[in-house]
C-alpha cells in the first residue's frame, strides 16, 4: 500500500465482489471488469501493511457484516440471501 487512501482500492473492489448476487457476477461484462481489475492489480506489489490490514478474512467477515447490514437497512430490496464466497 504506496498511499494512505483508507480503504486501499483493492479492498474495496474485493468486498465490493462480494455484494454481487450470483447472476450479478456471472455476467460477461462482470467478469471482464474483474479481469481486469486483477490485471491492473498485478502491477502493484502488496505490501506487508496491506496483508495485515486488509486481510482475506477481514475482508470476508467486513463483506458478511456489510451485506447483514443492507438486508436489515433495505429489507425491501431485491437481493439474494446469502453473499457468494469472495474471488
């Protein structure tokens, strides 16, 4: 992490996958931008500070608490039950 953006870019594309509903994610267009995203991502190298802070599990359990929290805020909205598992 070169800067100190809060969250980094990388954890917010991360947990913003994981608000995708599967149709959402199964999507070409989708699956493009994640492409290239990780594309994009590879150019940078994680620092130590990174893994700490945003790690996979965090992140994870960050995604769960968000996605609860919009189900209890909006429970209205259309969406599916369960968040899918992180990329």
């Amino acid at each position: 992490m070169g800067s100190s953006d809060y969250p980094p870019d990388a954890a917010r594309v991360c947990v913003c996958a994981l608000a995708l509903t599967p149709d959402q994610a199964a999507e070409a267009s989708t699956k493009h931008l994640l492409e290239e995203w990780k594309e994009y991502s590879r150019r940078f190298s994680d620092s130590q500070f990174y893994r700490d802070a945003c790690a996979e599990n965090l992140l994870k359990q960050l995604g769960r608490v968000v996605f609860a929290e919009i189900l209890l805020a909006m429970p209205k909205l259309k969406k599916t039950k369960h968040p899918r598992p992180i990329l």
